[in-house]
C-alpha cells in the first residue's frame, strides 16, 4: 500500500508545496523538489534526513502523549527561517512536505483535510 504514493500526488494538492518525501522503516521511497522549484538543502541531506529524522522527531513529540489526554500524535511542524517542514505518520511510514516558512501556515492548514483522506 505504501509504494503507490507519488510526490506528484502531493504536489497536486496545493502550488506552493515546494518539497515531498516518504520513508518507510527507514527507507527512502520518494525525495523531490517540486520540478522548477531549487532546494535550500542537498539531496544526500534531504535523504539521510527521511531516514531516521521523522521517527526521532515524532517519538520525542510522542512523549507527550503517553497520558492519552491530548490524544495521540498527528504532526509535527518544523520551521526554519526560509523554510517549513510538516512531518507526519502517513499509512505505514513518514511523509514531509516543505514549503516558504512564511506561508506555512496557510498551505498546511489548507491541505490539512486532503491529507487525511489520502491517509
């Protein structure tokens, strides 16, 4: 079920998605740029990243959940100063999605539905 997911299908869902990726169990099955788009970061970076960075990040946020009052964990948003990173379990594996930090808000907010329903 996992490899039928593109980063085209992601893309699709809104124009100022500029990065898609998805890892399972470590490994790496889509890492793009949206075509036309220049990356902030290196492709071996950005690869290295998908492998293990999405389950370290959503298990230190996974902490907070042990009590099952807040419920469990959706996502977790990463921002730096050009750029945004929403990270999340997505079927049996992580998906990230970047787009300019200064949209970030809007954009995941506006996907926010699509994404669960492709989940």
């Amino acid at each position: 079920m996992s490899n039928d997911v593109t980063a085209d299908q992601f893309f699709k869902l809104h124009p100022k998605l500029r990065w898609a990726a998805y890892s399972v169990d470590g490994k790496v099955l889509f890492c793009q740029m949206r075509p036309g788009v220049e990356s902030y970061t290196s492709d071996e970076g950005d690869r290295a990243f998908m492998q293990f960075g999405p389950l370290i990040i959503s298990g230190v946020g996974e902490r907070l959940t042990h009590s099952g009052g807040a419920g469990k964990l959706q996502s977790v948003l990463v921002n730096m100063e050009k750029d945004s990173v929403l990270l999340m379990k997505f079927r049996d594996g992580f998906l990230a999605l970047s787009v300019n930090r200064n949209e970030a808000f809007g954009v995941f907010q506006e996907i926010d539905t699509k994404l669960r329903e492709l989940a």
